[in-house]
C-alpha cells in the first residue's frame, strides 16, 4: 500500500509540472516536455473530452489531481 501511496505521489507531481510548463511554454520538441506529456496525456484527454467548454480553462489537471487522492485516501 506504501508503493502504491507514492506513485501516486509522484504521478500527481508529473501532473504538476505539467500544469506549470502549461503556463510557460516550453519547447515543445524537448525530451523533457515530451516525457511529461507522455505520462500525463492519456489520463488527461478523456476527462477533456468529458468536461464541457469552459472558456478556455482547462480544469482537467484539477479533476484529476482529486481523483488521485481519492484514490489515495481509499488505499488507506
């Protein structure tokens, strides 16, 4: 339950970055960025596509970030 306590840690740091590049604009061709989107846009694209227009706010970083420590807070 500890291992599983921490990858979802770490996963919900990823899904940080994420945001914060988001914010930034990194280069997009970066090994970094595309490692980062790698790991975190195929969790991400199907609550997008779930979620309604919201006016250019895109809350599915925050939905999911919840879903992780709800998730979390079940193992315990």
């Amino acid at each position: 339950m500890y291992l599983l306590a921490q990858i979802i840690d770490l996963y919900s740091l990823i899904v940080l970055v994420a945001v914060v590049m988001s914010w930034m604009r990194p280069n997009p061709r970066s090994q970094f960025v595309m490692f980062v989107r790698f790991l975190t846009d195929p969790v991400l694209e199907p609550i997008r596509r779930a979620l309604p227009p919201m006016g250019g706010l895109d809350l599915s970083p925050l939905i999911l970030l919840f879903g992780l420590q709800l998730l979390k807070g079940l193992l315990y």
